[in-house]
C-alpha cells in the first residue's frame, strides 16, 4: 500500500479527498491515521479519519504542488485575463445578493417571473419563503433556483425535500437533470442497504448531504428520529424544501387548530433547519387560523397560531404568490382556460348519460341503506368512494 503524503489526493471509499494530516504510529504495531477533507462535489469539505492500513480500496492519485503548476510556463494574456474576470464575476456575485449564478448552470430556460422567488431568498438572512405560485408556475424549478445558488455560495451544506409519495421520483429526476443535484430517496430500502453496508448502528441520514422523504415517512419515527440526531437542535447550513406544504397545517378550523402527526413532525423538524421553503399552489385552507399555524411553523418571528394574519405586509416578507392571470396581464403567454357549457336539458330519457347517473343514484340509496347501522368512520369513506364516482361519472366523455 502506497504511503501517504499530507497534500496527496487519494481515493478512498469511491470519493476523491485531500489529505490534511498523517498521524504517526505510535509503534510499529499501530496503524497510521489519516485525516481527509472530501473533494467530490456532493460533500465537499467534510471530513474523514481513517487507519490508513485498513482500507481495501486506497489509490493515491496525485499531490498538489504548485513547481508543477509554473513548469508549464506563462498562460496567454488573454486567456489568464478569462480566467481572472470570471474568478472576480464569481466571487462578486457570492457575496452581492443581486447578481445571480444559479440561472446560467441551470439546464433550464427561465422566465422572468421565476427569479423572483430567488431574489426574495437572497436578500433574507436566512431564508424563510413560502412559494405559492399558481399550478403550472414552475414552483420546482423556483425552489431549484434558490438551492442552486445557496448551494453555489456555500450557504447550504444539507438538504431534505419532502413531498408528498407520487412525486418523490419526479422531485429526483428534476433536481438530477434540470439543476445536476443528486439527491437520495430514503425509504425502507434505502435504510437497509446502508445498514448491510455500514452496519447495523450507522444512521443512514450520515451518509449523504441531499435527501428525498415523502410526507407519508418523514412522520413515521423510524425515520424521524434519526433525521432529528442527523440534525441536532439546530443545524447551520441544513435547507428543508416542503412540498405541497399545505398538507402539513392544521385541518381544524377551531380556535386552536389541532395538529395532525405531520405537523408534529415538521413543526419539530423546520426549526432545526437554518433555511426553509414551503411550496404550495394552494395555501390556505379557508381557516385563519390553520394558515397562521402554517406561517408559524414557517416564521415564528412574524406569526403566531391562533393570531389571524391581518398584516399584508408581514405576509409580503414571505410569501410569493402569483396566479397566471396575473402574469398574463403583464404579457406571459399562458392559454386562457375556457369553461363552457353544455346544455342536457333535450337528452332523451333513453340516453347513456341519463341512465348512467339514475343507477350511480341508486347504488348510491342502496348503500347508504346498507351502511346505516355502520361507524361513522365507515360512512365517511364509503362517502369518499361514491364522491369519486361521481367525479368520475361528470367527466366520462375523458375516459370513453
């Protein structure tokens, strides 16, 4: 096995690293311990401790040295004068708020409405933002833009995305091919295979920096409660990204909104992240007070559950909200929805959408009698099940 120099670059456990210090053995039956800073994009500067001896898979790749850089000679002036103005561009644009990276390493076409979003971001300390745009909008693409440049200026380390269960994939494909993020879907396999890797006591939120969770995991306590060692009481650097954050305020409309179990969760959870954004095309519910609680778990500072939010301005300071009617009065191109109506009023009492609708009607009379004697738990979803029949039943002609 090579030895190793302190300035080496060394691939160990499939990831580049810079090696900061070689301890000396103590005798010659020690192993030498070995101080990394990882190089690989997805955890760059986190540090590693090996015994060097030990490792299966070490391969010294290179050291860095800067004899080798200046054998080369003198770069052509016009070339270093590149290279210079784009360092200086880079480093301007880390620090001023409005000057922006994430749009140009994006493989997107933005539009004007969405940088937005992000310029809202960058001038808050730390971010606390509600994206509420309108479906269609592009709230993904918004939230990417802001971890884009956060993670760009190094003012983000960790990063959890939880959404709802039928978008976790499509949350990951669009981070990957949109934004070049990886991110981990952590679900039960995910847990075991780094258990069977690592063993049995590793905490699985430790072996990555960019997470995926659906709604429906992040409040079972199996994968809570490692999240919550993950992070500790407050952790610099960490983003929670909330989708379809809606599903996480009260549903009450009482005084005091009762919690579900995933707003225990993420009202536990958000204070631990330095930086939070919720999405949702849909954020109030029609309850004050289950949106004031929503707010709060957002930005305690400003709200306070079971205080109505009367103060436009307040909400101004956190929230994005645009409808496509609004954009379409300042000239974007979003095709009008058209709703009209058609007449039945002549059908014959013969037609297939009248006998349709008198035997869902009769099915639905005759199951009700069925389920008179039942739980209320089991007439409110027998309920659900003919409510979306009847959904169902008003647009057949999209499903002949």
């Amino acid at each position: 096995m090579t030895a190793v120099e302190v300035g080496s670059i060394v691939r160990v456990r499939s990831r580049q690293y810079l090696v900061e210090d070689v301890l000396a053995k103590q005798s010659s039956q020690d192993d030498t311990r070995v101080r990394l800073a990882c190089l690989d994009d997805d955890a760059l500067g986190e540090a590693l401790e090996v015994l060097w001896e030990r490792e299966v898979d070490t391969r010294h790749i290179g050291t860095t040295s800067w004899e080798a850089v200046a054998a080369r000679g003198f770069d052509n002036p016009k070339l270093f004068s590149a290279y210079f103005h784009t360092l200086r561009w880079s480093c301007v644009t880390s620090t001023d708020p409005k000057l922006f990276q994430a749009p140009y390493r994006a493989g997107i076409e933005v539009k004007a409405y969405q940088l937005e979003p992000l310029r809202k971001a960058l001038l808050m300390p730390r971010v606390g933002l509600f994206i509420a745009d309108d479906v269609g909008l592009g709230k993904t693409i918004e939230a990417g833009l802001i971890l884009r440049e956060m993670l760009m200026r190094q003012r983000v380390r960790r990063v959890v995305i939880s959404c709802p269960p039928s978008v976790v994939r499509q949350w990951q494909e669009e981070m990957e091919s949109r934004f070049g993020l990886t991110f981990l879907i952590v679900d039960r396999e995910f847990f075991a295979s780094r258990r069977r890797e690592r063993g049995y006591g590793i905490n699985p939120w430790t072996t990555h920096t960019r997470f995926i969770i659906s709604h429906a995991l992040l409040r079972d306590e199996t994968y809570a409660a490692p999240l919550r060692d993950w992070l500790g009481d407050f952790s610099a650097g960490a983003m929670l990204i909330l989708d379809e954050a809606h599903n996480a305020a009260p549903a009450s409309g009482a005084k005091y909104a009762v919690d579900s179990q995933l707003t225990r969760t993420v009202r536990d959870l958000a204070p631990r992240f330095e930086h939070k954004l919720f999405l949702s095309a849909t954020p109030h519910n029609g309850h004050s007070n289950s949106f004031a609680a929503l707010l709060e778990i957002l930005d305690p500072q400003r709200f306070c559950r079971g205080v109505p939010v009367r103060n436009q301005k307040l909400l101004d300071a956190v929230m994005v909200r645009r409808l496509k009617s609004d954009l379409r009065e300042i000239g974007d191109d979003f095709p009008e929805r058209l709703v009209i109506r058609i007449s039945i009023d002549d059908l014959p009492d013969e037609a297939p959408e009248l006998q349709l609708s008198r035997l869902l009607q009769e099915y639905r009379q005759l199951r009700e009698e069925r389920l008179k004697s039942a739980s209320k738990t089991v007439q409110r979803a027998a309920a659900l099940v003919l409510l979306s029949l009847q959904k169902r039943l008003s647009g057949a002609e999209n499903f002949s």
